[in-house]
C-alpha cells in the first residue's frame, strides 16, 4: 500500500510502512523468508461492508441491495456493468472455522477455515482449506510466512482489505489478509488435520502457538455456517481498476439463524504501482458514498468471522 493511499484511507489503523532491518535478504537482493523465498507481495484490494443478517431474507434481498450499490455507483461516477450476472442464482457453500477451545489461533491474528461449494443441495468439489493471517500493519502481514508445507499445490491471496471505521459512517481503514488455499484432498490428510501435531507439520507458522501441544481444534462455537452468495456485477472505476462485487449472508445450518451479511468487491492486479491514483481515489469516493445509502442495512465494528466468533458470547481479542 502506497502512502498516498495510507492517507485517503485514513483509517487510524496504526499502519507502519517501515522495513524491518531483521528481514533477511536472497542472493538477488530481494527481502526474503528463511528459505530465501521472496516476501509475498500484495496482488488484491478488496472492500468490505459489514451487513445486518437480518435484512436478508430471499432473493429479493439481493436485488435491493443491488440498487443501492447503482444508486452509489451513479454519485460517485463509477460504471456498474450487471448485465452478466443477470439471471444468476445464488451460489451456497458450507464454511467451518477451527481452533482451539479458548481461541488461540484468532486471538493471535489466524484464521483456519474449511469450506465447500453446493450445486442443487449437494457437494460439488473436493472440501477447501483456507488459513490466514490479518493484521493492520502491512509489514507484519507480509513477514508471516503462511506456506504451506504439504506436496500438493496451493494458492498465495495476498490482500489489501478495506473495512468501515469501527465506530462510524463514511470511513474506511485497512486490514492485510495474507491467505493460503488449498484443495484437502487428495493430500490425505483426513480427520488429522484437527490434530495440533499435523497442524504445525502443515503451517509452520502456526509451531510458536501449538508446537509440543497434544490437542485437537474443534468447531468454532459448534456451528456450521451456511453461506448464500449472489454475484451483483462489475465496478468499473477506470485506468483498468475493475472490481466484481457480490453481497452474501451467512447463517447457521440448522436453525437458519441468520448471522452477518456483507458486499464485497475485489481488483486484483499485478504491482500496486500500476494502480492509477484517481482510480484508487474514486474507489475510496464510492466505498465511503455507498455507506451513507446503505447506512440501514450496515453493521459496524466487526466481520464476518468476528460475528461467528462471537456467536456464544465471551468475545475473543483479535487484530480485525
């Protein structure tokens, strides 16, 4: 992230821009992880609103909110390109977050989930293992080594994330998601995998929290989240700084409690330097205009895996 976007952002977040003289260097020069890998570099920026669960309650509930987006999109002179996504239906997955019984992982800034698409009621694909690390502080994020250590491939999504201020409307402030994903099969891994001892063969980083540790992770507050996804259409906010969006919610399988709803909408790119600034600009313009349209649908001070976490009561400490 570019300072010039630290300021229009400003969200207070205590971002550091500082190198960290103790990250060690390749033999190209370039900062590194112990293995000489080069640092992981940022490749999305991501906006996310926090929505109130309940205001979604079928289909229809897309559509509206789809019309404050465009409502939004309009002020803020931003091209919103639906036409695509028309006629689709909702897509449904299956998240379920793991960790130990007293939170150990999220309090310390991870996030270990598995999850599953549906096609027709039924599974489709092989299950998904995603685990992250989030932090405000772009240097801390970046020097968090998330690889994994397994002989199948996986996916690095490095993310610049924009979330409303905590506390009010119409600001914005930065996480870093500094992901992994990968397919659970055919890695063999099996029901092992809540084990800590496989845990810490599989994330290295994860030896300070769970290493010499003999317990298993379990389902967070034992629920399984049912997520319905509708995809809304493209922002287009010039200079090639094009963005899908989608709005969600996420309830719990059983009692169909609905938790946390958000819209999201994501750019990926190549190098962040080759972002046009007014673009970047009038991204933040929109995210901050579509606050105000949508401030009776908006849920401040959390996500949607806080809500999750916090679901039981006895709220966990957490860097989002």
């Amino acid at each position: 992230m570019t300072r010039r976007t630290a300021r229009l952002l400003n969200s207070g977040g205590g971002i550091s821009l500082e190198d960290n003289a103790n990250v060690p260097t390749n033999a190209q020069g370039e900062r590194s992880y112990s293995d000489g890998h080069p640092l992981d570099e940022v490749h999305y920026i991501e906006a996310k609103i926090i929505l109130n669960g309940l205001r979604f309650t079928s289909v229809q509930s897309f559509r509206d909110f789809a019309k404050i987006v465009r409502k939004a999109a309009k002020q803020a002179r931003v091209d919103f390109e639906t036409e695509p996504t028309e006629g689709l239906r909702p897509q449904i997955r299956e998240v379920l977050f793991l960790d130990t019984k007293d939170f150990r992982l999220y309090n310390n800034a991870f996030i270990l989930r598995r999850r599953i698409a549906y096609e027709d009621g039924f599974p489709a694909g092989e299950p998904e293992i995603v685990f992250k690390f989030r932090h405000p502080d772009l240097e801390t994020a970046s020097q968090l080594d998330v690889r994994p250590s397994i002989r199948g491939n996986y996916r690095i999504k490095f993310k610049e994330e924009w979330l409303p201020r905590k506390d009010r409307i119409g600001g914005a402030r930065s996480l870093f998601s500094h992901n992994v994903e990968f397919k659970l099969h055919p890695l063999n891994l099996g029901d092992d995998l809540t084990s800590s001892a496989t845990l810490v063969k599989v994330f290295p980083a994860l030896q300070p929290l769970l290493g010499g540790k003999r317990e298993h992770v379990q389902l967070v507050n034992r629920t399984a989240v049912e997520e319905v996804l509708q995809q809304l259409g493209t922002l287009d906010f010039g200079k090639g700084f094009e963005a899908a969006s989608n709005v969600a919610v996420w309830r719990t399988r059983g009692d169909q409690h609905q938790v946390v709803g958000e819209f999201s909408y994501q750019c990926k790119f190549q190098r962040r330097e080759d972002l046009s600034a007014k673009a970047v600009e009038r991204s933040i313009e929109f995210f901050k205009l579509l606050q105000h349209e949508a401030q009776d649908w908006i849920s401040l001070g959390t996500t949607k895996t806080g809500a999750v976490y916090r679901l039981k009561g006895n709220p966990p400490q957490s860097h989002e």
